[in-house]
C-alpha cells in the first residue's frame, strides 16, 4: 500500500452484491474511472469503477447526518 497518498474511501471490504445499473454522464464516468485508477495505484490492488461505486454511495450515505436521523426513526 502507498502511504503517501491516503484516498477518502479506503480500501474495499468484501461484501455481497447485488446488481443495480444506473446512467451517468461521460464526465462523471470519466472521473469515476481515474478514481478507479487512482485507488488502484494507492493500495496496489487492481479495481475497476464498477465496484468502487458502491463504496462511495454507501461512505456518502453513512456521512449524511440527516438520513441517518430519519432511518433510525423507522
């Protein structure tokens, strides 16, 4: 692993999936992908856009104090 460099989303758990397949404009496909390229690089393990995207959804979700209020609530 680089230590350099620290990414906000660490490095990947192993988890159950699921398929969801979603659109997204090129530029946002562009990113993801030198995201993917970038983590890649930084905890030497080879990764694609495809499966770093659940990642950031679910560290964007834990990070929003206001969904976490409303889903305790139900």
């Amino acid at each position: 692993m680089n230590t350099t460099r620290k990414l906000r989303l660490g490095p990947l758990p192993k988890t159950e999936t699921t398929k969801l397949t979603f659109v997204c404009p090129a530029s946002l496909k562009a990113d993801l992908e030198r995201y993917a390229e970038l983590h890649s690089q930084t905890y030497s393990e080879r990764v694609d856009a495809v499966t770093l995207i659940p990642h950031m959804l679910e560290a964007f979700m834990a990070r929003d104090r206001e969904f976490k209020r409303i889903r305790a609530r139900t």
